[in-house]
C-alpha cells in the first residue's frame, strides 16, 4: 500500500474507532468533519481494520518511507491504538 492510500486508510479508520462507544480515539475538531458521524455498523470497524493491517504489513509503502526511526515508531504505535479501538477482527458481524 503506498503512502496516499496508507494515509487515507489511517485517517478513515480513525474517524470509524472514533465514532464507537468509549473509544480512546478523538479526532481534533479542526481536523475532523465538520458533523458528528453516526455510530457505524460493525462491518465498516473490520473493514477498516483490515486495512489497517495492509498498512502495517511488510512492504507497505508507509512503513518503508519514514527518515526519522522515533517518528516511524510513534506513527506504528498510534495506527496500533486505531486498531485496538476498532476490536477483534473475528467478531461476529
């Protein structure tokens, strides 16, 4: 996955971790929409999880083009919170 579509992908899942009841993700106002989403069904939270795992696999373009390794590192920790919020990828949908 290369970065735009890592980045979008990122992005997305953290509005849809957001929007789930006692999630730890908050989006800042300035950088979310301008409306409050609606809760999301469940299908939407697994397809943003699996995206996230595209994004943190081997070879993905967002893991390959970072300079700075303690940015690398925060950046890996913070998509692995979004995916954490989103919960188990083999729930019943």
């Amino acid at each position: 996955m290369d970065g735009g579509d890592g980045a979008e992908a990122v992005a997305a899942a953290a509005l849809v971790a957001s929007t789930i009841p006692g999630s730890a993700i908050v989006i800042d106002p300035d950088d979310g929409p301008r409306e409050p989403l609606p809760q999301l069904p469940l299908a939407l939270h697994t397809s943003a999880a699996l995206a996230l795992q595209r994004v943190l696999q081997d070879g993905s373009g967002m893991l390959t083009g970072w300079v700075d390794s303690t940015d690398a590192a925060q950046w890996r920790h913070e998509v692995q919170q979004i995916t954490e919020a989103l919960g188990p990828l083999d729930r019943e949908q």
